[in-house]
C-alpha cells in the first residue's frame, strides 16, 4: 500500500496514551498520526520524532469530517462515557468519517463484557456491541474495508467502579454491592498492557495488512486469571492492610449511596441503576472469559491484579 499512516484517536486518556506510546516504539514516528481534543497535551517528544499531530473532538462532530484523510488504518478509542446512545452516535460519526476518507481498516477499543459472544445484560455494553455490529455491516457492504474489534479486559485500575468507589488512601470496611461477591469474576488487566497489546496489533497489521490474519473478527484481551469480587476485596483488604467485607444490598440501596451516585451523575443524570447491571453480567459470567492473548502478544505472562493495585498506593 502507498499509503501506511496509521491514525490513533483519541491519543490521548489511559489507554489512549498507552497505546500512543508504545506504538511510537514500534512503528516510525513519520507513520503515525496523533489525534486529541487537545493537542498541546500530546508530548512535544512525539511531534518532535516526526508524528503528525491533528484535532479532533468527538462532541464536535465537524472536526472529525477530514481529520482522518491519508490515514490508511485507525485505531478508535470509544468515547468515555457510559450513555448509550450518545455513545454509539459519537462512534458511527466518527467511523463514518473515516470511511469516507478512506481509511481502510478499523481498531476499535472495545471491552470485555459478553466474552466473545455478542450478547450482554451490561448497561455500559451496549454502545460497544451497536459499534461492532456497525463495524461488521460496513465491512459486508465495502469489500475493501475491515475492523478488528478489540474488546479490552476490564482495566486493574478501575476496580473503584466494581466496588462502589472503594478509596485505597480512605478505606471502609464494607462495600455495599448487589452481588454476594462470589465467582464467577472478573479477568481484571493492568491498563498499560492493554495499551501495549493493542500497540503489538496496530504494529503486526502495518508491517503485513494482507497477511494479518484478524480482520473482522472480535479478539478478547483478558487477564491471566478470574477473580471473584470477593477475591478483588480481599486483594484490596491486604493492600490497605485492613479487612475489608462485601455486604450485599439491592439495587436501589446500591444506588442511593450518596457517594455512588454522585460518582455516577452524567450531565446532571444519576445513571447508577445503570451502572449496576454490570453486576448482573458479572454474575451471569461475561467478564469472567480468560483467553491466551494478551500473554502470546506481550510474550510474557501478564501482571496480576494485586500487584497492580499495590502500585497504585
């Protein structure tokens, strides 16, 4: 292919910035385009080595008209925001722009409920499976274009979300769920290595794009392990040196904690009950799926969750 620019966007965020950084390990700087709501975040290293740095904002749709042109592959980061709709919106603008500018191959940083079905009771599930499936159409109707789905482990570092905001530097003793915190889990993966994967992809499908064996397939990066909620806390109760226990409520109870709701109030919407129906999918086994990838990309077994969290002391 004449063209070989490879676009990350948004690149910037904790997987955004991972990702960004060790693709500029892999790839040429020249190659490689950067694409954030705020560039002057993005380090003067990466422009100075030779990427091109671009604007663009996903709530701002004019941006995204022509800011993928001469970009051959793009790996999109989903919009960080757990509203369905105008999640799925955000992403079709964007994927739609970039076929028009002839982009021809899609990462898209999806996530890891539904374990490699298309199915799921999660809330925040389901931008990402409209998305996929959005992906998957355009790919039947345009020979000549594809997508890889990515559909990222539940990040180490975001457990606070599966366990009511839990704070390691002010811990409670009781966390107030509506789950009994028995498996099945979560594979819970440190976000840096998501990135590095992702990086590893992006890299394999620019060195041979015909010879990539993954195109319009959904791929699973877990963590080498389940762990039950219990054993999450647990984890949390030896690194803060305190016992720590899972006290079931219900969904309403979970919800009308103040410090849950307001941690879960978008543009002014409580959408904690939403947020909760993770819980019905963690029970019912999404999250718990746990694939060789990760470990076969990186070449090394994968950090656990307990060393993740004590670095994060």
């Amino acid at each position: 292919m004449d063209n070989k620019k490879v676009a990350i966007f948004p690149a910037s965020g904790k997987l955004g910035g991972s990702l960004t950084r060790h693709t500029l390990k892999l790839l040429p700087a020249y190659d490689v385009v950067l694409i954030s709501r705020y560039p002057s975040k993005i380090p003067d290293d990466y422009r100075n080595a030779g990427a091109t740095i671009r604007a663009a904002d996903y709530d701002s749709p004019k941006t995204l008209e022509d800011v993928f042109s001469q970009v051959n592959v793009l790996f999109l980061i989903s919009y960080p925001t757990f509203q369905h709709e105008h999640r799925t919106k955000a992403h079709k603008y964007a994927i739609d722009s970039a076929h028009k500018n002839g982009v021809k191959h899609i990462f898209y940083s999806s996530l890891a409920f539904a374990g490699l079905g298309d199915q799921s009771v999660a809330h925040v599930m389901q931008a990402h499976l409209d998305t996929e499936r959005y992906l998957a159409q355009l790919a039947s109707k345009d020979p000549s274009f594809s997508y890889t789905s990515v559909r990222e482990g539940l990040y180490s570092e975001s457990f606070p979300m599966y366990t009511a905001l839990f704070n390691l530097k002010n811990p409670t003793t009781e966390i107030f769920l509506p789950h009994n915190g028995h498996a099945p889990g979560l594979a819970w993966v440190k976000i840096d290595e998501l990135g590095e994967a992702s990086a590893l992809l992006l890299a394999k499908f620019h060195a041979a794009p015909d010879r990539f064996a993954d195109k319009n397939r959904v791929l699973l990066l877990s963590g080498p392990r389940e762990w039950s909620l219990n054993e999450t806390v647990q984890a949390l109760s030896r690194v803060v040196g305190r016992e720590v226990l899972i006290r079931q409520v219900s969904v309403d109870e979970y919800a009308a904690q103040k410090h849950v709701g307001s941690g879960l109030t978008i543009n002014g919407n409580n959408l904690a009950k939403e947020w909760a129906t993770v819980y019905d999918a963690i029970r019912s086994g999404e999250a718990s799926i746990v694939t060789p990838l990760l470990k076969d990309l990186l070449g090394r077994e994968p950090e656990d969750f307990e060393t993740t969290i004590r670095g994060m002391t």
